[in-house]
C-alpha cells in the first residue's frame, strides 16, 4: 500500500487511507509498552487537520498502556525533544508530517534523551507493534493524562545561553516569516517579543491546512521574497510544519536554497566554537568549505534525523545537521531546532555588522538539482541494485544508496524512508556539469524502468 510508510524514525502515512486511528492506536500501545510503564510521555502535533484526530486514539492507548501522557497539544517538534533533554518528561510522540503535504501525518518517537530511536530501537517497538502483544493495564494502574500549555520560559532561558541576546536586540531587526500555519505559529511572536525582532508573519494561523507545501525550499518562499523585494526587511524565514527545518531569503529577496541554512549556521556557530560537523552523504559541498575555513572536520552519515544526531552522540560532537534545511546543537537539544538555527544566524549578522546577502557571498556558489522518481513498493531496491551494477566501473559510497563524487561535483540517488520514491540529488561546479550527470542518471533509471 502506498499510502504508509514505516521506517526507523517512526510511521508516515495518507490520513485515512494509510494511517488511521487503529494503526494510532497500536503503534503508541507498542512504543509504550516498550517504555516500560510509568514513563511519562509528552504528546504534541503541528497543527494539521489530523493531528487531534490522531491524537485522541494515541493518548488513550498510552494511558491504557501504563504511562502518563503529557499533551502539549500543538508545539513545535524540537521544543518536545528539548523538554525531554531538561528531564521534565521521559519520551515522546510528536504528531507530524513535517515537510509532507497535510494529507499526510507522522507518528514519530523520540527516546529519554530527546533523539529519535535509532534502527535498534525501533526494530523493537515495531516487533511488538506486530505481535500487538500490548501491555494493557487494569483500571486502576491506567496512566494520567494532562492537557498542558506548554510555557517558553525554560526554553527562552536556554536559548539566551547560547546566542547573544542583547548583539540581536540592539539591531532591532526586520524580519519576515512564513510558518507554514505549522507549529512554530504559536511560539515565533512570543521568541520575537524577547528578542526585539519587529516581524511580519505570513500564515501564522493552525488552521488545519497549509498555505503551501509546508517544506521550506525556494518554491515555496515566494509570500517572503515579494514582500522583501518590494520593502526594507533584513532577512525571511521559512519553516516547515513540525519546526525542524528553515530556509532562508535574503534581504534582496532572493530565496535561498534550503542547502544554504547547514552552512549558514556553522558558519555562524564556529565562529564561537569549534567543532567537528556530521552530515549526511547527500549535503552540499558547501559544508566542506565552511569545515576548512574553520579547520574542522566533516563526517558524512545516512540521510535523516536519527542517523546524523546519533552519530553526533557516539562521536561526542556538538554540530550536525542536513541540506534538508536543519541543524541540532547536542549542546541545546538533540533535535533539529529551526528557531535556534534562525537566532545564531541573526546574532552572526549582529557580531559582524553583515547583511544575508554578503554573508552567501563568502561561500562558494555550486549548482544544485533536486528531484524525485516515483517508484512502485516492491522495486525500489530492485532499481537501487540493478544501478550498481550500471555504475560499477565507479567508486561507489553505499552508505546511503548511491553516492558517487567525480571531479567537478557529485551524485546521490537513494530510496526515500518518507515516500515511495528514488531521491535524487546532484550538485556540480556548474550547471553544464550538473545536467549531464542527470541525463546520465535519468538515462540509466529508465533503462531499468
């Protein structure tokens, strides 16, 4: 069926056709069972129209299950993931599609310290969630439930330890933001009020649908960049549903790709401290090249969440994230945190007196291509094999799919864990070099086709 999709970072699917409240039902049942009972699990959803829906069959199932649910009701996914790291709660289930369209929803499950499960784990909750081998309480062992409005106040404290507050404040910046009528709706006046950021915010309501496909890319900047070009702001920002990513439009009111948030925040955050960086095999090479400015090192992973902060955490690294648009600070939270990643970019400009724009100048331009082929289930592997073979005669990186670098650049195909599609990415010195490594890559897929 192509309307779910289970991989390690939890399960994805079309509401209702592919995840439903049954489905809800028995894959919280299975994540606490796998808790142990007593945890307490903090429950948020970002704002699409399923999200309560969904919410209402997971909260009863965990309660049934033995642990005592914390329902933060619509917030942001790193703000969950940072209130497991403060130790104010155990574990937690954050309702969300993230850059999915709002037919879609995710139950994704993150772990005592605040990481997404890692393949081990996982593998085990979704063991049980098959053999539905749950364990149900009596009536009086049931969980507690509490519906609660979560307050920023620790989260503000934590974020003014680690970005300048009064550097942002004094400049009294400008700033335009689409929240995708996501999560981070509700919590952005409140961080803009502490920093002094005078703000425009565009679709800044949880009405249940989004404005646009809530994934912060060029395509679906374009409210930003209008209202930038035609008046005085300094910088745009654009999330995604769940708060994890943000791309950036400069003050021109030029979109950036969402390539360009990775290396705007190292850059930012090496300026103070250095660190090695993890990333992923399919991150743009712009990367490197902050890494070298600074004289750390780069160490590339699979794709996705849990595969790059987990490799943060057996490395003890403190800087990682994906051109997907998201940066974790292990320092602050073991999530991709999309307001903290938008604050170190502000202080960057603040400390040195530089505009967006100056600062994209600093680093090398390379050209960028994005696309998806769709694939039906039983043959996306099948293709990822059959290419090795029709590219053989190369050097090939298997950590994540295919990944191939020749001298002017490189390419990246692999199977996606979101949808039933063959990701690729290219990128090359330039577009000459770019396009013909796609019409070498289309040519051989739809030979196999």
């Amino acid at each position: 069926m192509q309307n779910i999709r289970i991989s390690s970072s939890g399960i994805r699917g079309k509401v209702p056709e592919g995840l439903n409240i049954n489905i809800a039902s028995d894959f919280a049942s299975a994540f606490s069972t796998y808790l142990g009972e007593g945890k307490r699990v903090g429950v948020s959803i970002d704002g699409r129209n399923s999200g309560f829906l969904l919410s209402d069959a997971i909260l009863s199932s965990l309660s049934a299950t033995g642990s005592h649910v914390c329902f933060y009701k619509i917030m942001p996914t790193p703000i969950l993931q940072f209130l497991i790291k403060e130790r104010q709660i155990d574990a937690g289930i954050s309702i969300t599609g993230g850059h999915n369209p709002s037919e879609w929803n995710a139950l994704l499950l993150l772990d005592e310290n605040g990481f997404y499960l890692n393949s081990i784990e996982s593998n085990e909750v979704f063991n049980i969630y098959h053999s539905k081998e749950f364990s149900k309480k009596s009536w009086d062992k049931i969980g507690k439930i509490k519906y609660i409005d979560a307050k920023l106040d620790d989260y503000l404290k934590k974020l003014s330890l680690f970005v300048d507050v009064e550097s942002i404040r004094k400049k009294n910046y400008k700033i335009v933001f689409d929240l995708s009528n996501g999560a981070v709706a509700k919590v952005i006046e409140r961080i803009g009020d502490f920093f002094n950021i005078e703000s425009i915010l565009l679709n800044n309501e949880s009405l249940g649908r989004f404005a646009h496909n809530p994934e912060p890319n060029p395509e679906n900047a374009s409210q930003v960049s209008s209202i930038l070009r035609n008046f005085s702001f300094n910088a745009g920002f654009v999330f995604n549903s769940d708060g994890s990513r943000v791309s950036i439009v400069d003050e021109k009111g030029e979109a950036f790709s969402e390539e360009y948030t990775l290396p705007f925040v190292a850059k930012a955050f090496l300026s103070k401290k250095k660190s090695p960086i993890i990333t992923t095999v399919s991150t743009s090479m712009m990367i490197d090249y902050i890494a070298q400015q600074f004289g750390v090192s780069v160490f590339r992973t699979k794709v996705g969440q849990s595969s790059v902060t987990h490799t943060m955490e057996a490395k003890d690294f403190i800087l990682g994230g994906e051109g997907s648009g998201s940066v974790c600070i292990r320092e602050f939270s073991n999530g991709y945190d999309s307001i903290l990643s938008f604050l170190l970019i502000l202080e960057f400009m603040s400390i040195e007196n530089k505009t967006i724009s100056e600062i994209k100048k600093e680093i090398p331009e390379y050209f960028i291509i994005k696309y998806k082929v769709p694939v039906t289930p039983g043959k996306m592997y099948g293709i990822i094999h059959k290419l090795k073979e029709r590219f053989k005669k190369e050097k090939l990186d298997l950590r994540d799919g295919i990944f191939i670098k020749r001298k002017k650049g490189w390419f990246n195909i692999r199977v996606s864990t979101t949808e039933f599609i063959l990701r690729i990415i290219v990128e090359a010195e330039d577009e000459k070099t770019a396009l013909k490594f796609k019409d070498e890559i289309d040519e051989k897929i739809w030979s196999i086709l």
